[in-house]
C-alpha cells in the first residue's frame, strides 16, 4: 500500500507519497519548532528512518559522508531561507 503524508506548515502544504513508512527521510530547517512539528507528524504515521540537521552544511556533510547509494534518503524536506543557504 502506498502511504500519503500531507504536510502545512505556514500557508505551504507538502504532500509525501511513498511506497512504505520505512523509507529514509532527512529534513533541514533551522527552526525549532517546526522541526518538533516534523517529529510528531512523521512519529504518528510510523516514519522512524528521519534524519534532522539544524543546519544545510550539517545535513551536506551527513550526505557526501555516505558510502551506500541504500543510504541515501528517499525524501529530503529543507527550508530554503537560512543562513548559509
């Protein structure tokens, strides 16, 4: 079964559609609060492969660190307005 997630987070809606629950997901965003946001939605629809970095530097280093294209995330969810971006 495929499974739908939708996402609102100011005014914007983000709609996931993934073949299984268990796929790899990073988010990037810098803001607290929506990442906790991102925790409790994922958490509730039983995503547990999430990777959250507070920064994109973090979350690139993560990425060219990895050895396995398996690794890779299926989704990367970012906020695009911050610093260094």
């Amino acid at each position: 079964m495929t499974h739908a997630l939708i996402l609102v987070l100011h005014s914007s809606i983000v709609v996931v559609s993934m073949a299984s629950n268990k796929a790899r997901v990073l988010v990037v965003d810098d803001d607290q609060e929506e990442q906790i946001i991102f925790k409790e939605v994922f958490s509730e629809q039983n995503y547990h492969s999430v990777l959250y970095f507070d920064s994109a530097q973090g979350a690139l280093a993560y990425l060219t660190g990895l050895h396995s294209e398996a690794l890779f995330p299926k989704l990367i969810i970012s906020d695009i307005n911050m610093p260094k971006m």
